[in-house]
C-alpha cells in the first residue's frame, strides 16, 4: 500500500464496508455468497491489523524507554482496585 496510514485504513473500511453489503444482499439467493463473504470480511479485518501492526511498530521506533521511565515515576504506588488484582 502506498499513502498513508489514516487513507489507507479508510479505503479498507470502506472496502470491507462494501464486501459486508454485497454479502447481505447475495445471501438471499446464494449460500455460497455467505461463505466467500465472510472469507472477504475475515481478510479486510486482517489486512487492517497488518496495517496497524506497522504503523505500531513505527510509533516503537520513534518511542524513548527514558520518557517512558519519566513517566511510570509519576504513577502512585497503591493496591489495585478490587477485581483488579491480576
């Protein structure tokens, strides 16, 4: 994919969007419809987590473990909430 990351995860939004339409109204008459749009819809899902799985990779990359640090310090030390305990 060329662009960048907000444009391209639109155009697989709206493409999965379309698949999800098509698939609805192909499910009518077509079982098999059903089947090759749920495989269209799985792929856009994981299309876009690649997308997003780079896109985090690159916020790492640009990520700082001293600021993290900095910023952890000012956490209060106290016991987790009831039920948070894990």
């Amino acid at each position: 994919f060329n662009g960048d990351s907000a444009h391209v995860a639109d155009r697989i939004t709206r493409f999965r969007d379309e698949i999800f339409k098509n698939m609805l109204e192909a499910t009518s008459t077509n079982r098999n419809a059903l089947v090759l749009g749920l495989v269209s819809i799985a792929l856009a899902y994981q299309v876009s987590a690649w997308r997003k799985r780079g896109a985090m990779a690159e916020r790492a990359q640009r990520g700082s473990w001293e600021k993290f640090d900095r910023v952890m310090a000012k956490v209060r030390d106290v016991p987790p909430l009831p039920g948070d305990e894990r």
